[in-house]
C-alpha cells in the first residue's frame, strides 16, 4: 500500500502527501464535528453564541464599515470586521446557523494544512510533516478555543506557522519577498488574534533575529555575526512595516479596545490601584501544578458544567468531568484561605477579630474586614475553564526527542542549524510556560512593567506560543528518529538499544505512578472536597480524574511501543501509519468534551411568551431585572435569556453581557447613578437611571412593585405591573419554561413584568 503521506522518506513531488494530510485532516474533523451534518444542531459558541451573530444589527454589508450595536446598554460602536480569514469564511457561510456548524471545523483544517507547510519547508521527511499537521490541527489547546467560539485562535496559529515557513525560505533564498510575504502572514495574525497575534509577532521577530544570526554559523564565518545581526534587524523591519500595513486598521482598534477609552487603571497611580490592575491582568494565570494539565487530559476536569446533557450520548461517560482547577480564581481567594486556616487552627469556637489580629499581625479593623472576606467567599469566583491545554503525550515525548537528540554529543542526527534551532524553539517554550504561571511565580513581573504587557490581560495567553513550540519540536522528533533507526554508523544499534532501554523505563514508571495515583483517588477526594465540592461529588470527580491519568499512561505505553519498533525495523512505514492513528486517536478522544452541540431549533425558536411580548416593539423600551429579584430569574435572566434570546429577538437591554474593559463614559454614567453604599436617600438614582436610558420593563418579583415606588420613584409611583409569568424549573435545572398561565408540569414560580411609564 502506497501512502506518500506517511512515507519515512521524503518525496520529490509535494501534491500527494498534500493531499494525503489534507484527506488525515478532514477525515479526523468529521469524526469529531459529524453532529454539525445534522440539520437542528450547531455548535456551541460562549463567544459567538447564534443570537449574537444573528442580531439585525450584524447584517451585512454594514459589517463591512462597522455598525452601531443597540442591543445592549445605549448601544455601543463596533469596528468593521478585519479583512483577514475570518471575515472571508464569514462571507463564505453566508447564514449564521451554517457559519456556527462549519467555521471551526474549517478553521482547524487550515491550520493543520499550515503547519503542513511549514514542516515541508524545514525539509522534513513527510510522516513528519503529516504527524506535525495532526498534532497543530488537534492541539486541545486549539480546539478548546475554537469550541468555546473563538476559531479565530486557530487561525492566528495557522498564520503564525506560515509566517515562520516563509522566514525558512527567506534564509535561503530571495529573502526580502519571502519576508514581505512573512508580514503579511503575521499581520492576517494580528487581524484574526488581536492580542494573540500580537503576542505570535514577538516570537516571530526573534525567529527572524535568531534566524538571519545562526545564518553565518553554517559555513564557520564567525566574523559575520554584527553583519548578520544588522540583516537580522533589518528583516524585523521588513516584516513589523508589512504587518502594520496589511493589519492598519486592526491595529488601530486593538489600541483603543486595549490601551484606550477604559478605566482599569487609568489616572490612579497609588499602591492599592496597582495592586487591582496586577490582580485584573492576571486574574488568569496558570497555577504551576497545572502544569499536568498538558500532558493529562482531564485531570483537573473539563468545563465546569461538564457533562452536559449533550455529553450522555458520548462514547464515554463524563461524568465528573466538571472543572476544580484554580484558573480564573479571584486573586482574593488566596487571602481568605490563608485566613481560614489561621481561623481552623483556633478549633471549634467563635474567633474573635482581636484573637486573629494578634496571630496575623495587622489591625483589628484589618482583621474584621478579613473575617468578613471568610463569610462572603462565595461571592468571589472560584475557578473557570473554557480551555483545555492538552498538547498530547505522544507529541510531548516526541519533543523532548528531539531535544535530547539535540543535545547528545556522540551521535549527531541533525545538521548544527537544525540543533539551534531545536534549543531556540525550546528556550521559547520554557520561557512562555514560566511567564504563563503570572501572578503564580515571579517571572512575569520581570516585564510586566513593559508596554504591551502592562495591559495584555490573563498571562495563561502565553501558552500559545508554548503549544505551537512543542508542536514545532514534535515535527523535529519524528525526523530524528527516523534518522536514528536509519543511521548505519558504527555503534549505532548500541545507541538505539540505549534508547529502547530509556523508553521503556520511562514508559514503565509513567505507568506505576497513574496506578499509585489510581489507588489514593480517596485522597484526591478529600482533596476535590476541600476546594468547594460535596464529598460524593468530589469522589465522582476523584474517580475522573484518576481514570484519565491512567488512561493517558497506557497510550504513553503504546507510543512507546510504536517508537522503538520504529527503531529497530529502520523506520517501517507500518509503525509510522500507528504512531499517526495513535496520536489521532489520542487528541480526539480528549477532545471531545470540549466538542458541545446546541438544539438551535429548541433553544431559540420554542414558543416562550414572554419573549414573544418583549420582541414585539423592542424599540419602546429597554429591559432589564430587579436588583431584588430571586436567583431562579436572575439565572435565567444571565445566563439564557440576555446572553442569547434577546439577542436572536433583538430584544433591547440596558444591561451588558460581557464587558471585562468598560469604556470610560460608560463608567462615568454607571457611577454617577449607583446608589451610595446603603444610603436609601440615593436610591432614586436607580429609577433616574432607569428613566434616562428609556428603560420600560423590568422583570421582578411579585413584590417589587410597592418597593420600587417607594425607593426608586418617590412620590411619583410610575411602577405598575403589565403581566404575572410563571417560571418553571425542573430539578436538576436542565430544563424550564415560561408562560403566562400556570401548569403542574414541573414546579412553577410567578413573577412579574413591571411596566416603568415614563414622561421625558
């Protein structure tokens, strides 16, 4: 059977392994997004939900210039859409449900087929390129990303890929245009990443810089080095002038979504402002034993409502699967635990603030402000994850391949440019692990103060570059063992005898320690239910994790099995074709919980009254909810109806679904009518507020009414109520309805829509 695609040798002709990655690369992705085939489901998007790319406001051509989105507050500008891949798929796709089904699983291709490219360009043999691709395409991290809606990360790593693939060229041969071509690449980076493709252009500028320096270490002529280091600048140039005019006006928006017209930390220079802006910026951070987390799929859990009900149809059970890392934790969290185990040293009885300002060393006012922390903890975000950082442990062993083999001084399997190169890439991954651990560790500090990074929110960003590291160090570990099990110098079986030998003990204690963790999951447990979770939920999510961990070690056992009878058969082809099924098979399986589809027809186009009531004339008046209201419709009211419905209705809001940076005249008018404190004389400012931005209906309780005259409108009393609808929930909360005449469906809770008439 002739696969040129997963050859051990390195064809002539490019078109066949092409094709061959390229049919890998689809065949994989239907595998995983076969649901999207299905006429009702679309794919799950947190960033891009249907509603939100179904508002009217979005209708092209008027994204084409930008548009005035009016759904939420008073409306705010958004820019027109960058001209870069994105915007071109968009334009494919054309309708919204079929832009939610295929854009990701389009994306993904693309940049396996780019990192294709950029293997083929280093001269790599093509299972190596065909290995390199997969692992791109899949990387968890990548697909993580693009299920939570955000394709466009794919994309920034698909273009980085052939930026660097054009830098290669330019080091042999017409080196301005392949620079030039180089630019454009990282400027379609910067319009598809914003932030992260201006985090990709830093490492391609030292590509560049180190590139053109090594350049004169191939024929010895040491004495170029300063000549070289000029050219090298020089080609920075180049490329940073081709990105800022292919990506002029993306870069102008990211300037003033990121750097201005927000308030974080602006026009505040004292300790205590520093310290909230540092706290803001890394918020996200990677805790250090997290870490695991890219050579274990699951171990810390998924998302955080995994499974979902979606997830009971899976080939594997998920449940405890749900998320009990510490990424996204309040940065005040740390402060209350360290509190509450000063507090469980005292025992059983009531601690006073005296007793604990003593022990802790500050003021007793210090300390009631502590224990106070200790009562509201839950007011505090605890973790989140929309992100899984799986790199795959056959692709990380392949790595660190082709770093020993770069370090080894007896047998050299790589030219001198390519062990500099192998050691760059490394560096450049150790470095982007240690300043993703921010606020964890104290290597981010060092340029923390830098621009760019003094205003680049969530540091765990900086695993980008380290997965795109590892994948490049991948593609260099499959060529290096095929050139070992290929080298026919003297000592060479002595060599791979060593080498089966190191696997197979690594493989060995890999495998004992996932059983050694297996047995103790009883302490994992205790260790889950410390972090927030009930001791039966913790043992479910003990027994997840566990599970995973051994599943991981016995594919680490198979790949090792795979690479060193690829050593020992001189790199027959059969073990090639195993080692890209397992890798394959590997990423897919750990990515499907990240894989979630949505009933687009069940969702959003269910008969729900009082959406239908809303949606009749949203032009009349904005909506939003009781400051009072019961948590069974503020649920809802967040998370389904003002995230989605309104949206998909084009229903208008005075409230905001997300806004992490809040611009500047927005922050004036929200502080200008918040009530102050619990002073009750300010709390007419909410019924001002509400009256200035022609807001009409708002969705309370039963007994809002009276409350809200008295409060907010004194005197006047424009509160009425319009409606009494009903809520009803089912018990696990997986499933409601709304409707305006009660049913004994399920438990039903009333409400009211007010009616606010105002007279401006």
């Amino acid at each position: 059977m002739n696969l040129p695609f997963l050859s051990t040798e390195r064809t002539n002709g490019w078109l066949k392994p092409f094709a061959g990655a390229t049919a890998v690369l689809v065949i994989v992705t239907l595998f995983l997004f076969w649901d999207s085939t299905k006429s009702s489901m679309t794919l799950f998007s947190n960033d891009g939900p249907l509603g939100s790319i179904s508002t009217d406001a979005i209708e092209m051509p008027g994204t084409f210039f930008g548009y005035w989105h009016d759904l939420n507050w008073l409306g705010y500008e958004q820019p027109s859409a960058s001209p870069g891949i994105y915007m071109a798929l968009g334009l494919l796709l054309q309708k919204s449900v079929l832009y939610l089904k295929w854009c990701t699983p389009i994306c993904l291709i693309i940049l396996g087929l780019s990192a294709w490219f950029f293997f083929r360009t280093l001269g790599l043999r093509n299972l190596a390129c065909t290995i390199g691709a997969v692992a791109a395409a899949f990387n968890m991290e990548v697909v993580s990303y693009a299920c939570w809606g955000l394709p466009s990360r794919a994309l920034t790593f698909a273009t980085t890929f052939l930026a660097a693939a054009f830098i290669l060229r330019a080091l042999k041969s017409r080196p301005w245009a392949n620079l030039a071509l180089a630019g454009v690449c990282v400027g379609l980076g910067l319009m598809e990443g914003y932030d992260i493709g201006a985090l990709f252009s830093l490492y391609i500028a030292a590509f560049v810089l180190f590139g053109f320096v090594i350049k004169p270490l191939e024929s010895g002529k040491q004495t170029a080095l300063g000549q070289a280091l000029g050219r090298g600048a020089a080609g920075v140039a180049v490329v940073a002038l081709v990105a800022g005019l292919a990506a002029s006006q993306t870069m102008s928006t990211l300037v003033g979504t990121q750097l201005q017209g927000s308030t974080s930390g602006q026009g505040n220079n004292s300790a205590a402002a520093k310290e909230q802006q540092w706290n803001f910026l890394t918020q996200w951070s990677l805790p250090k034993m997290e870490a695991l987390r890219i050579v274990v799929p699951g171990f810390f859990g998924y998302r955080l409502d995994t499974p979902r009900p979606y997830d009971a149809d899976k080939i594997r059970s998920l449940a405890g699967g749900n998320y009990w890392g510490a990424v996204g934790q309040d940065p005040m969290i740390e402060r209350i635990e360290e509190v509450e185990e000063v507090i469980a040293a005292f025992g059983q009885r009531n601690v006073l603030p005296g007793e604990l300002a003593q022990v802790m060393g500050v003021k007793n006012q210090e300390a009631a402000r502590l224990m106070q922390l200790v009562q509201n903890k839950k007011q505090f975000l605890q973790r989140h994850s929309g992100s899984g950082e799986y790199a795959g442990v056959i692709v990380v062993l392949l790595a660190i391949c082709a770093i020993l083999f770069a370090l080894q001084k007896r047998t050299s399997l790589y030219s001198p440019t390519e062990k500099r190169m192998i050691l760059f890439w490394a560096g450049l991954g150790v470095i982007s692990l240690l300043l993703a651990f921010g606020r964890h560790a104290i290597f981010y500090q060092f340029i923390y103060q830098l621009p760019f990074f003094n205003t680049m929110r969530n540091t765990i960003k900086f695993l980008h570059p380290m997965h795109f590291a590892i994948i490049v160090l991948c593609g260099y570990g499959v060529e290096g063992i095929i050139r070992l099990a290929r080298q026919e110098t003297e000592g060479s079986a002595t060599l791979i005898k060593k080498w089966v030998m190191g696997f197979a003990i690594a493989a060995g204690a890999c495998l004992l320690f996932s059983l050694v963790m297996g047995a103790s999951k009883g302490l994992l447990a205790q260790h889950i239910a410390g972090r927030g979770f009930t001791p039966e939920t913790a043992a479910t999510m003990a027994a997840f994790s566990s599970w995973e961990l051994i599943i991981t070690a016995l594919i680490f056992g198979i790949g090792v099995f795979l690479i060193t009878k690829t050593l020992r058969s001189k790199a027959s082809p059969v073990f090639g074709i195993g080692l890209v099924l397992l890798i394959a098979l590997d990423l897919t399986r750990a990515n499907i919980p990240w894989v979630q589809y949505d009933d687009y027809k069940n969702k959003y186009e269910s008969s729900n009254p009082l959406i239908d009531r809303l949606k009749q004339s949203p032009h009349e008046g904005r909506v939003t909810i009781s400051q009072i209201s019961p948590d069974t419709l503020r649920q809802l009211y967040g998370v389904e109806w003002l995230q989605h419905q309104f949206l998909y209705n084009n229903i208008q809001s005075i409230d905001v679904v997300q806004a992490p940076r809040m611009a500047s005249d927005h922050e004036a008018f929200e502080r200008r009518f918040t009530p102050v404190g619990g002073d009750t004389n300010t709390y007419h400012l909410i019924g001002r507020r509400w009256e200035l931005t022609n807001t009409r209906w708002i969705l309370g309780g039963t007994n809002d009414v009276a409350f809200f005259n008295q409060q907010f409108d004194p005197g006047v009393a424009r509160f009425t109520v319009a409606t009494n609808f009903f809520i009803g929930v089912s018990k696990d909360k997986s499933r409601y309805t709304t409707c305006f005449t009660p049913t004994s469906q399920i438990d039903q809770r009333t409400f009211n829509l007010l009616n606010q008439s105002f007279d401006l």
